[in-house]
C-alpha cells in the first residue's frame, strides 16, 4: 500500500514530527496529523522550508571555502606536513559535503520506492526534487527520521554558516518616544518557538514591546524622524536577524523575499534585505492576522 494510502482508522494520529519542535520541551500536546498523514500542517510545512533553507546553507558555505574573513578555518595541508598556503575552511566543505549527501539519500529512497529518477548529483536539483515529493515523504514511515535528520542538519550548518548568529543584542534604532534619547534593543535567539523576546530603550526602561510589535514600531520611529527633520539612511537587515527579531524560519525569510522582490546587497559572502521593504511585508501579515 502506497504510504499516502492509510486507512481510515489509521488517518487521524499524532504527528510523528512535533517531537523535534519546541513544542514537547514546553509542555504542549503534540497535534494530530493531517488526513492521510503522518506530519501536521506545521511540521509538512516546516520540512519545506528546512530542504530549501538547507540548499542556501550550501550555497553559502560554498562562498566561505577560500574566504579568509570567515572563522572558524585552518590552512589545509597535506598528510600532516607543512601548510600548502592555501585557505581552506574544513567546517564548510565538511557542511557543504553532509548536506548534500543527506538530501541525496532521501532522494534516492523517493527514487527507489516510487519508481521514478533520481535527480543528479546536484544540491538544487535534489532540494527541488524533494520538496515536489515532501507530501509522499509525510505520509512515509520515515517522516520523522527525515524531520530529525533535515532539522539537526541544518542547525549544524548555520552555526558554520553563521558563526555570528548566536544570542546577542540586536541595535533597532533611537526610541520613538517623545524626548527619549534612547536607542532600542532587543536580545535575540537562534532557536525558534522560545517565548518572544523584549524590545527595550536603553535610556528608560518603561519604553518597551514585545519583539514581534518592531514592525509596528518602525512607523513610529520613521514619524519621530521626520519631525524632528532629521532622515536615516537606509538599513539592511541580514537573514538570521529578520528571523530572530519576526520569529520565522530562515527558510522563511528567504521565501519572502522571493516572492515580493526584497532589495538586496551582499557583504562578506553574506546576503542582506533593505530594511523598509522587509517591514512592509511584516507588517500586512501583523494586518491580517488582525483581520482574522
């Protein structure tokens, strides 16, 4: 019987990917499956955007192989000997090497059991690939080692990636408030689902919101400016900081800013949004999770 086949008194369980989202570590019952599978909406949903985020992970620890600017790397050398001269950074071809071969055996079990060809050896052929075949997957009996294994993946190769991208206080911009001379902040994480952090004014510690409102605070701060006659050149946000501060996946991140054509700049092998665009964005989506 073909995995996505079950039979009716065997549709409606528990997902079997919850187990490596935070919501077990908080207490929280896990959701019930979709019909037919063995994935809940989020967790299919999640799986999508850890396969693309895994071939942007790729792509950039494909830049950082011969980028001196990049920590952590070592020069390479040759059984033991003196070093060749040549940077060389291990952690990211070690990364680059994993993820492809990961992708690659589940697309070749996809392959295997459904009779169909196996996409080339090839990192963006094979995320494609998988992401065409995610619903098969989720009904499969291995959803959750793939869940598992896609998502210990890629925390891997963002702490590579992204050696940068560790808890730390992220500079918003001055306070809006009237005559407040502050600047806010806010202390973000990596790890997805923990409780939204605060946003606060270094100068009175009254001033302060919830992270996910920054969007909404952008405007106050844009009137603030602009009546006090002074203008701030543009910012640019970089992935894992419009992550942390809005709460979403990278894989997110990267999705919108696809779809909605997001300004772009790249330093230091890294890509960075214009800061207007990625507010305008959020903030429809604060609109209309209001409207609903």
């Amino acid at each position: 019987m073909p995995p996505h086949s079950q039979a009716p008194s065997e549709a409606r369980t528990d997902c079997v990917g919850c187990s490596w989202t935070s919501r077990e570590a908080t207490g929280r019952t896990a959701r019930t499956a979709a019909p037919g599978l063995r994935l809940c909406g989020s967790c299919r949903d999640r799986l999508i955007l850890h396969i693309t985020e895994a071939a942007h992970l790729y792509r950039e620890c494909g830049e950082m192989l011969s980028c001196t600017t990049q920590l952590p790397f070592r020069e390479r050398t040759s059984g033991g000997g003196a070093p060749t001269g040549i940077p060389f950074n291990e952690a990211a071809a070690r990364i680059r090497a994993d993820l492809l071969a990961l992708l690659g055996s589940w697309a070749s079990l996809v392959a295997l059991e459904r009779n169909a060809a196996a996409p080339p050896r090839d990192m963006e052929a094979r995320a494609a690939f998988l992401k065409s075949q995610v619903e098969w997957l989720a009904a499969h009996q291995a959803a959750a080692d793939v869940c598992q294994e896609l998502a210990a993946a890629v925390v891997e190769a963002r702490r590579v990636a992204r050696p940068d991208a560790a808890p730390g206080r992220l500079h918003l911009g001055p306070c809006p408030e009237p005559r407040c001379a502050g600047e806010l902040v806010a202390t973000a994480h990596a790890t997805l689902g923990e409780s939204p952090d605060l946003v606060t004014c270094t100068a009175e510690e009254r001033h302060c919101w919830p992270s996910r409102q920054w969007t909404l605070l952008v405007r106050r701060m844009a009137a603030a400016r602009a009546d006090e006659g002074g203008r701030q050149p543009e910012r640019w946000l970089g992935v894992d900081h419009i992550a942390r501060v809005f709460q979403v996946s990278t894989g997110t991140v990267y999705r919108l800013a696809s779809e909605h054509g997001w300004g772009r700049c790249r330093r230091g092998g890294r890509t960075y949004y214009r800061e207007s665009e990625v507010h305008s964005v959020f903030a429809r989506r604060v609109e209309r999770a209001g409207r609903g």
